[in-house]
C-alpha cells in the first residue's frame, strides 16, 4: 500500500483549511433548518473534498453538461450537507436555498442527492451504487469516448461491506481505469456503532489491491497529505483507492468519534456553539479548474445520433424463430446508431446478445456474472448519453433489483432484456425461472413493460425501446414459436394485437410471450366445441391497450388471461387493474404459474403449472358456461 510523499507547503493551505471549515459550518446550519440531516458523516470528509475541490476537480459549474467536465459522485449519499454545501462554495446554489430549503417539502436540495439538481450525476444513498456507476463512467471514457475527464467517487466505509463495491472495483482493475479515484471516509463509526474494520486501513489496502486498484493510506484530515494522495491519483496508471482515516464528527469536539449522533442534526445550542468555534458563517467561493474543452475555448456539445437507415431483421410466417434471437438480431439492426451500447452478464449466447457483440465488439461491454455493476454500467452509459441495452436471464436481475430501481429515481433510461422467463424453459429447473420478474418491473415508477410473443414482435419492440424513456423491460422466451405477424407490422408501445375475433365471440383469452400460443391453441379447441374466443395479444403489459380490453368486456362474456408468471402482480394483476374502474368489472380467471416447478419438458411444465392448453379451455368452459346459465 502506497504512502504519499507529503511536501509541506504554506501556500494555499490556509485557503483550503478555511474552505473546510466553512463546509463545516454549512453542513451543521443545513441540517438545523430541518432538524434532519447527516451531520457527522460531512464532517468527517469536509478537508478531503476541500482539498478536491479547490485543486483537483474540473469542473465547469455554469455548463453541467459540458461532456469533458469531470464527475464527481457522493456514494455516501448521505453525507448531502456536505455535498450542498460544496454547491454553496461553487457558487451554484445560496445561502438562503441551503438553510432554508433543504430537506423541505418541494425542494430539490433532498434528503439524499438526485440529478433534480444538475450538477448530480446520479442517485444515491442506497450504499454501495456511487462506486459502481462511478466505475461505469470511467469505462465509458476510457472505452468510447477517449476524454480526459477523471472521475471522483466519494464512499463511505460502512458501503465497503457492500459485494457491488467489489464488483465494481474488480472490473475498474480489471480494465485498467485509471480515470478514476476513490475516496474513502474511513470515519470507523457507522450507523449504530463500529464499521467492520474500524480504522484498519491496512486491511481495507490488502483489499483494495487483490482487485488490481492502486491503495494510498493517509490521514484525512491532513491538508497536505490529501493533496499529495489526490496528486498520485491523477497521475497514477491504475485506479485508486484513497483510504482515509477520519474522525466522525470532526471539528465538533462533544461528538467526535462518539457514537449515537449518526443522521442526526445537532441540537441548536450546540450548533450555534460550533457554527462559532469554526469561524462563523462565511460565504466565500472558489475559482474553479475548468475543464480541457473550455480551457481552448472549444465549444461543449452533447452527443448526439446521427440519423441512419435502420434495416430490422425479416421473419416468414410461420417460421419457428425464439423471441431471444429475435433480440439480438434487431440489436444488431440498430447498432448502426452509433450511442447504442450493449452490455451483458456472461450469458450473451443465450440472451443473444452476442449478435450484436459480433457485429460491434468495440461498443459491447462483457460484465461476467456481476449483475449489479451490469444495471450500474448501463446507467452509466445512459449519464454520458448512450442508448444502453442490458441483458441477463430474466431471474437475474432479482439480484440487481435496487439498482433498476434508484436507477428510476436517477431518471435513467436504460433498456433490459431478460431472457429465459417461465417454466416455459424446460430442464433446466427453477433456479433459472423468472417468475417474478413482471410485477418486480412493473412497480418501478415510470417503467415499461413488454412481452413479444414472436420474433418479428420481438424486434419491432426493441426498435420501439431505442426511443423510450425510463426503464423499459424486454421479457424473451428460450424456445422456439411461429412467427405470427408479417415482418413490417407496427407494434407500438401500449398496444395490443387481437389475433382472433367474431361478433359471436363468447370468452377473451389473453395472453403475453409464450401463452399467447396457448391461448391460439385453446381456441382452435373451443372452436371444436362450438365456443368462439377472442384472442389477445398483450405484448405491452405496462402501459396496457385499456381500450381493447374494455371493447372485449364488452362483447364477450368475460376474460381467461393466462401468463407464464406468478398470478402476483403479472399480466393478470395488469388487467384486472386497468379495468377496476368499469361499473361492470368483467369477469376475470387469472392463470398463472403454481406450485414450485421443477425440471421437465416446456409442455410438461406448463401443464403442471396450470397454463397448459386444456386448463385454459376448461377455464374458457367455467366462464361461458356460467354465462350462459345467468
């Protein structure tokens, strides 16, 4: 573990010391407006982002989107006075908004950082996210775009018991990204005692190091010894992790090091107390270090597509083609636009994402099995203005579940495909069965949700997730099914497709993915026993087509939706919920899958699931016969 060669330098020392002091000053008056807030936590880093602010960070405040100006990502979300507070030294925000917004109802100072404000990148205070996206941003400058920006992430020590720190630091030593430092509170205290490893930096180095990043120990209040640390890291080859051993609570003498004050402002007589032992409120500013760009006068630009001729794959009807092909060769389609980038979790065969990978190894990004820094990189790719699409087993990205769902509240648009979803895929057993994975996405806010049932659907719907905001979810089957619709159809997202339907139609069934095969299947049956079915394919589930469901409960005498899901909160739960506000709720059977399945033939495990062909025709049976009896 590397030790700093600390020079001793008078100049500028107190002008960053009085930096600190003041972002000490502001992080305890943020918090008593509200009585709320992370006070001991922005103590404890204020001399490490001094020092960062004033001599290593670029940063253009008046363009946040200035594509060279460096990122600098609070993990420790929590730590937002401080944060704040920098945005007060920087110019960007006054006085009256840190004192008298923060924590407010309304306001876009929260409780923890959101890019409501522009000079925040991302989300954060879920622990253990900043690194990883960090790390991302770091990968995509040094991958892609060839710019000299450096990334700046600032953790916690608690979050270094997170596994996706682990991960992300793996793939930053792994790829070599030297653009990008860490820099640790080590502060020993977390939120109800001691952290795992207290102040042993020497074990958080042997760490550090095994995942190929750079360890520099130091002591984190010491000016010239940050300074010195942060100076290696700009010029060093690898990453680097900055361990900085800190007290919680610094520069407040009742509560450092003392346990019990974690989240919590300090009490007004002691705050009035320390506001004046530390100097008393100031209001002074930096110059920043602006970045290469505007230092040559070279005009910021976003990056921006190009507009090209997309040629979306073919498929004859009738054609037996999985929808996960499909997948990837539409990716492959629109790989002609240069900001679409593919990421996936080592499973790339399957998800076929490799269709795209061959076509556009530079811009394909393997993640091995690391689902979380998977959705992290995706979200990532989606600040510096890529199109990112991300692809795992559908079961999978249970395991990165918070991170889809801050990645919401970053306002992030990325795209998912999961693939491998049911029972539908056979042998292989439950472990790899997504069950669960429809009502896990459609809670997240603003997401979007489809489910093609073949392929020319399939790749229409990828083209239709290029321009859709948010998270939007992809769900793809494992086997083989006809194509359906003639290659050129239009599947608009929200939309549904009615594949079968008369005037004397006497039940709906609806379908989504692979059970809408069933439901076909079920309604050549019924025909067979004189029933005439509707027939829908609800390859939008959120937002769903209201309007043609309400139009079939109307004509028919009531709804068999069957799904290759939990009943709990799929495509069934969809449904009867867009339709509870009718003064007649059509009458509803939901089929989904039960019990625990285990490993079978895909026909034998839908069968004993309960979503087989026959139950849904005994299903559409119950419902017209009961009908018909009223």
């Amino acid at each position: 573990m590397s030790e700093p060669q600390i020079e001793r330098v008078d100049s500028g020392t107190i002008e960053v010391a009085e930096l600190a002091a003041q972002l000490r000053v502001d992080s305890i008056r943020a918090a008593s407006g509200p009585s709320s807030g992370h006070v001991t936590s922005s103590l404890s880093a204020a001399d490490l982002m001094a020092v960062l602010l004033t001599r290593y960070l670029h940063y253009d405040w008046n363009d946040p989107r200035n594509r060279n100006n460096d990122h600098l990502i609070f993990s420790k979300g929590h730590a937002s006075p401080l944060l704040y507070s920098m945005f007060k030294a920087a110019g960007v925000i006054d006085d009256t908004e840190l004192t008298s917004t923060y924590r407010r109802f309304g306001s876009r100072l929260q409780g923890h950082p959101t890019p409501q404000l522009p000079w925040v990148d991302v989300a954060t205070g879920s622990l253990g996210q900043g690194l990883p996206i960090g790390v991302g941003i770091a990968w995509v400058a040094r991958r892609l775009e060839k710019l000299p920006y450096h990334v700046w992430v600032l953790c916690g020590d608690s979050e270094l018991a997170e596994g996706s720190i682990w991960e992300a630091l793996d793939k930053a030593g792994l790829n070599g990204l030297s653009n990008l430092t860490v820099i640790v509170d080590v502060n020993r205290l977390g939120q109800r005692g001691p952290t795992e490893l207290e102040w042993d930096l020497d074990a958080y180095g042997r760490r550090v190091e095994a995942f190929g990043a750079r360890a520099i120990a130091i002591d984190g209040h010491d000016i010239d010894a940050i300074d010195s640390a942060l100076d290696m890291a700009r010029s060093s080859d690898a990453p680097t992790v900055i361990l900085a051993k800190t007290v919680k609570g610094k520069g407040v003498p009742e509560i450092e090091n003392e346990d019990g004050w974690h989240g919590k402002a300090l009490p007004q007589e002691m705050a009035e107390h320390a506001v004046a032992a530390l100097g008393g409120v100031r209001n002074d500013t930096i110059s920043p270090l602006l970045p290469e760009d505007a230092e040559t006068g070279t005009t910021s630009a976003e990056f921006r597509p190009v507009d090209v001729h997309v040629a979306m794959p073919s498929y004859e009807l009738g054609e037996k083609v999985a929808t996960r092909t499909a997948y990837g060769d539409a990716l492959k389609a629109i790989g002609v636009h240069e900001d679409v980038v593919v990421t996936d979790g080592e499973v790339s065969n399957s998800t076929y994402a490799s269709t795209f990978a061959a076509e556009y190894p530079e811009r394909y990004f393997e993640m091995y099995i690391a689902e979380q820094q998977l959705i992290a990189t995706a979200v990532a790719m989606s600040v510096r203005g890529y199109r990112p699409f991300a692809s795992t087993f559908a079961a999978f990205f249970s395991r990165a579940y918070d991170f889809i769902r801050m990645a919401a509240v970053s306002e992030a648009n990325i795209r998912l495909c999961g693939s491998h979803a049911g029972v539908e895929i056979g042998e292989d057993g439950p472990s790899q069965m997504a069950l669960e994975d429809i009502a896990a996405l459609r809670a997240i806010v603003g997401s979007t949700v489809l489910y093609p049932a073949d392929a020319t659907s399939a790749a229409a719907l990828v083209g239709e997730m290029l321009e859709r905001s948010g998270i939007v979810y992809l769900r793809t089957t494992r086997g083989k099914y006809p194509v359906l619709y003639p290659s050129g159809e239009r599947f608009p997202i929200g939309g549904s497709k009615t594949l079968r339907s008369s005037d004397d139609d006497a039940v709906t069934l609806i379908g989504a993915g692979v059970t809408v095969h069933t439901c076909l299947a079920a309604a050549e049956q019924l025909a067979t026993d004189g029933i005439s079915a509707r027939v829908i394919d609800l390859y939008s589930v959120k937002p769903l087509d209201r309007d043609t469901l309400i139009e079939a409960s109307t004509a028919t005498g009531g709804f068999v939706v069957v799904e290759d899901h939990h009943v709990e909160g799929g495509v069934g739960s969809a449904v009867v919920e867009a339709l509870a506000d009718q003064q007649n709720p059509p009458r509803a059977i939901l089929l989904g899958v039960q019990g625990r399945p285990g490993s079978g033939t895909a026909i034998e495990l839908m069968d004993a699931a309960g979503i087989g062909t026959a139950r849904v025709v005994q299903a559409a049976h119950s419902l017209v016969d009961d009908s018909r009896s009223r």
